[in-house]
C-alpha cells in the first residue's frame, strides 16, 4: 500500500472522531472562561480535558506527517492549515471541510457546487472564529487594569465589530494577549470576507455566461 492511500485512508478513520473531539474542547474551554462560580473539580476536570484532547490532535498531526513522508517545514507548509489548528486547537472545528468531504465519499453522494462549499464554510468559519476569539480575548481582557470589555457580551459585540472590519472602537483591548488575538482576528476576517466575496462575484458571473449563451440570437 503506498503513502497516500496510507493517508487517505487514515484521514478518513479519524476526521469524524477528531471533529466531535474538537467540539469538546470549545465546550470544555468555554467552560473554563464562562463558568465563573464553577467548582475547582470541574475546572480542572475541563483542564484536563483540553490538554488531553490537544495531546490527541498533536499526535494526529504527527501520524499525518509521517505518512505523507518528505520533510517536515514541507509538510507544516503543504498542510498549512492542520499547523495551524494544531497551534490554535480552538479553531479545530474548522476542518468542517475535510469531513465533510469524507462523509460524501462514505455516501457516495453528489457533492454541492464550489461556490456554494466557499460560501457555507466561510459563514461556519466566522461564526466559529467570532465565537472562539470572543472566549479568547475575554479571558485575557477579564480583570485587567483599564479594561473596557467588561462581560462576555462586550465580548461578542468586539468580535462581530472586528470580523466584520466594522471597528467601533468603543470596546478595545488593552492586553497584550488580547491586541494579538485582536490582529489575528482583523486578518482572519478580512480573509473570511474576501472568499465570500469572490466566490458570490465568481458565481453571478456563471450565471449571466449562461444567459447569455442561452439568449437567442437577434434577428
């Protein structure tokens, strides 16, 4: 059996399992950072949880590497976004494409349009990124000296203001950790925005091609 078959066949073992993990770790760490008046036990609990699961995708990704073969900067560079989800294990559920790719292959059904895939993953995605930078940063914002984002809801506002390159600028963090997340979340966004962007365009454009084509010639 070669390499890729060797991947492909563990990509499809594991991208469900992996998926619903990644759904525990968002729950366990909003626990962490919502739960204020929750007992020691359960948050180590929810601690442990998290480590465990980051511990279980990192040998993921390690097993993906070894086989695909080749060098690992080639890898971390060809599989960019497994790096990142790696260093980044809140954002996880993003690989919502790749498992949604097994489960058709698994069903064998016909697949929906590329347009429509770009454009449903980047709604998942912004809702996704807004919701795990929101916890993010509201955990590095809570109770610094000066802070203006005072509950999880100033939270979700600063995160809808910034995905959405709006930026009222009445909620700004004032952390360090929270100004990374912050740029982190303003490319992410503009990212975000642009692929919905070119692919509704690319699709307008298809479809005036075809009306065009079918328009009967004038007499």
């Amino acid at each position: 059996m070669d390499d890729d078959s060797r991947y492909a066949r563990w990509e499809q073992r594991t991208e469900i399992p992996l998926f619903l993990a990644s759904l525990v770790f968002l729950a366990a760490y909003a626990a962490r950072v919502l739960a204020v008046g929750m007992p020691s036990f359960w948050r180590d609990v929810c601690l442990y949880t998290n480590v465990a699961l980051w511990l279980l995708f990192a040998v993921d990704y390690t097993v993906r590497w070894r086989l695909f073969g080749g060098r690992f900067l080639h890898f971390a560079r060809t599989h960019f976004l497994h790096t990142v989800v790696v260093v980044l294990p809140l954002l996880r559920p993003l690989r919502i494409v790749p498992l949604y790719d097994v489960i058709q292959r698994r069903q064998g059904q016909p697949r929906i349009s590329l347009h429509a895939r770009v454009i449903a993953y980047a709604s998942l995605a912004t809702l996704l990124l807004g919701f795990a930078g929101s916890l993010a940063v509201y955990q590095a914002e809570r109770g610094a000296p000066d802070a203006t984002m005072k509950t999880f809801g100033d939270a979700l506002w600063w995160a809808a203001a910034t995905l959405t390159t709006v930026g009222y600028g009445d909620i700004t963090p004032v952390t360090t950790r929270g100004r990374s997340i912050a740029i982190a979340m303003m490319v992410g966004g503009l990212a975000l925005l642009g692929a919905v962007t070119g692919s509704f365009s690319s699709w307008l454009l298809q479809i005036f091609s075809r009306e065009s084509d079918t328009k009967p010639p004038e007499s």
